[in-house]
C-alpha cells in the first residue's frame, strides 16, 4: 500500500485480511516474540547499571551493527535511503537529526539550517516525511527568543516544502516552555498552523490540563507517548498501569476534541485500546496515525498497515549517532538493554 492512498481506506478493527497472510505467513518477523524483555535480569538495577558502563567500552564499528537498526546512518543519503525504503513498505516518516540540546546561539542556527536542508531534500524526493525536532536543539536552553525565532522559521519552511514540523517533549522542567512556545509559534502564523504540532506525555500528571489548554487555544496536533525521562512521583505517575490508563485518557480527550493525534507507542495493549476508541468514534484516517520508532516491533508496525492503519517511522540520522546512543544508554538503561538483549539474539 502506498502511503498517499492510506487516507482514504476505512481502517480494520479486526486483523488484516486473508490475503496479507496468505503472502506473509511465512515471514520470519511474524513469529511470536517474547517481549523484548528476556530473561536476563533486565529489571536487577545492577544489571541495569553492568550494560550501561559497558556501552562505551564497545567501539562503535561494534556498536553500529547494533545501532543501525534504530539509527539511519550518519549522512542525508543515508536517512534518504531509510525513508525511501519506509515509505515503499506504506509506512510514513518522520525525520529527526541525532544531537544534543545547543549550548551556543551557533549551534542552534546551525541545528535549524540542517532541519532546513533535510525538509529541502525531502520535498525535492517527494518523500511522504516529516520532521520532528527538539527545542533544546534549536537553543531552547541557551536563548528563548532565538529559539521561538529559529522554530518560526522552521515553521516557516515546512509551509514552503509542504512538510511539518513535531516539537518533541523533553524533560518536566521544559514541559510549559515547550508548550508556551509552541502556542506562540501557532498564534503568530495562523496561516501554517497546520504545519506544526507538540508532543503529550502520559506519565505526568499535569498532562490532561495541557491538552485541554491547548484544545481551547484551538491547536490540535499531537503525538502522543507514555514519556522517557525519570520523573519524580509528584509530577509523573509510576505505575506502569495508570500510565497506560492515563494514555488512554488521553487519547479520549484528544479525538473527542476533534484533534489530529499520532498514537506513539509500541505496547500493544495501548494499540488496542486505540484501535477501538477508533472504531467506537467512527474516526477515520484523517484524524490519527499510529507512531513507532525505526527497528521497533516492526511485526506490529506491519499488522497496523495491513489492517489500513496509516503509521508513521521516526528515523533518526546524522554524525552524532554514536554519542547519541551512548547517551541515550546512559539516561535510560531500558534502551542500553533492549541493543544487549539483540546482541545476545533476543527480538
Ligand atoms: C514515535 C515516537 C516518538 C516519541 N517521542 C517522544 C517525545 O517526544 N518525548 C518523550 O518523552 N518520549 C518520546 N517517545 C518515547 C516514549 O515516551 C516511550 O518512552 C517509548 O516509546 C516506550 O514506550 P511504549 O509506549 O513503546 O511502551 P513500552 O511498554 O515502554 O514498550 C513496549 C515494547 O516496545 C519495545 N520498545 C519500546 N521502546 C523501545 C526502544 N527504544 N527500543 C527497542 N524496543 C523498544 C519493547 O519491546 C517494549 O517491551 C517517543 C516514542 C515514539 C514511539
């Protein structure tokens, strides 16, 4: 299925049709997976600890057969291929250029005038791509007003290239920064209002206020995710059960109020919990989109696109995509034991 022509299928609530398995039956990604998860003491902190102390000991020609699965590749022609490949196999992308937050006004420009240059390239090769970005790489932490200056101009440029623009969400302590900003950049180009969205996280507390704020201010663009960062227990809920409900929660809200949502997540629970809600509203593909990362339970990323669900693949490329991973290892272990556990040929 091309990705241009999911818009307009009504998606399946039940699984996809006999003819997609009679072509996939086989397929080795098919197989039952255990969680990725295994048996290797994953939840043990200090095993936690062992994996991530270990990651920079890995050179990187060792750790980019591992990494590549998550990771385009260091060049644009790298991430062209990626998407090129995503988006022949139905899958829309979403592109985002691996790096750390800005620490001078330079950098930030710089971050910016690459988004620039990757939405040019993506438009030029009709990639059905996107971008999506994080504010603390376009100065966030440095300078506000160049931020919102440097995040209006990608705004700008998507409405150009026809191309979009996620603000992601980060740490709490930039939660109300991300989302002011984002407010702002929408009321001061209602024009292109449409070429830009934010990001919810469903482990904070906080978050029900957010959506509805923003429901009432008239932006809707989610994407909505369960969140990464280690919150405290007064900000974010813990249990891994009342996030979920709380996912759910959310979603409710979003497309009750006539939001565009990206459902980001690859627990399955979750999906489907969506895919009802979906069905249950009578909501068709113009008003959500199923999220995953590259190289994350790609067996349900396919399901989804049988069943006519449109999905969308956040590929990540650019030179920094040894420091990135070893930093992500670092500040989550989860991700740090997800690459052992493939090591050790887990799913
Ligand atoms: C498209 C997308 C964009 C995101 N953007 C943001 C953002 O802007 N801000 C933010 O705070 N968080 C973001 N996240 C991360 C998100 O908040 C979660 O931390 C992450 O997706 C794991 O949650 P889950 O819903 O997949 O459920 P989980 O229960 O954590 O995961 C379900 C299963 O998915 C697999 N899995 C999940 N994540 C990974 C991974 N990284 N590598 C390998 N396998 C994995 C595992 O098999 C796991 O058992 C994003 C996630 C996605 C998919």
């Amino acid at each position: 299925m091309s990705p241009t022509t999911s818009h307009s299928q009504k998606p399946l609530l039940a699984p996809p049709p006999e003819q997609y398995w009679a072509e996939h039956k086989n397929d080795p990604a098919h197989a039952h997976h255990a969680a990725a998860a295994g048996s290797m003491g994953e939840d043990d902190p200090w095993w936690n600890k062992a994996v991530v102390a270990l990651m920079p000991l890995v050179p990187p020609v060792m750790v980019w057969p591992l990494a590549k699965r998550y990771v385009a590749g260091a060049s644009l022609a790298d991430m062209d291929a990626a998407v090129a490949r995503l988006n022949a196999a139905g899958c829309r992308c979403m592109v985002n250029i691996l790096g750390e937050y800005a620490t001078t006004q330079a950098e930030a420009r710089a971050t910016a005038e690459a988004y620039k240059a990757t939405m040019a390239h993506l438009a030029q090769a009709d990639h059905h791509a996107n971008i999506t970005v994080k504010l603390t790489s376009l100065g966030l932490l440095v300078d506000q007003a160049l931020c919102r200056q440097l995040a209006t101009e990608l705004v700008e440029a998507a409405a150009t290239h026809k191309r979009f623009v996620r603000f992601e969400m980060e740490d709490s302590s930039l939660t109300s920064d991300i989302i002011d900003l984002y407010l702002a950049v929408r009321a001061s180009r209602p024009a292109d209002c449409q070429q830009v969205g934010i990001v919810i996280q469903a482990y904070l507390r906080r978050s029900l206020d957010d959506v509805r704020r923003i429901c009432q201010a008239g932006a809707g663009h989610f994407r909505l995710c369960k969140g990464i960062y280690r919150e405290p227990r007064w900000l974010a809920y813990h249990q891994p059960e009342l996030v979920n409900k709380n996912y759910v929660r959310l979603l409710e809200e979003m497309l009750q109020a006539g939001a565009y949502v990206g459902i980001a997540t690859h627990d399955e629970q979750l999906v489907w919990e969506a895919v009802n809600l979906i069905d249950r509203l009578g909501l068709t593909t113009e008003h959500y989109e199923f999220q995953m990362l590259m190289g994350v339970d790609e067996p349900l990323r396919q399901m989804l696109v049988a069943a006519h669900h449109p999905v969308r693949v956040y590929v990540p490329y650019g030179q920094q995509w040894h420091a990135y991973s070893l930093r992500r290892f670092k500040e989550n272990p989860k991700i740090a034991r997800y690459v052992l556990n493939n090591l050790l040929g887990g799913h």
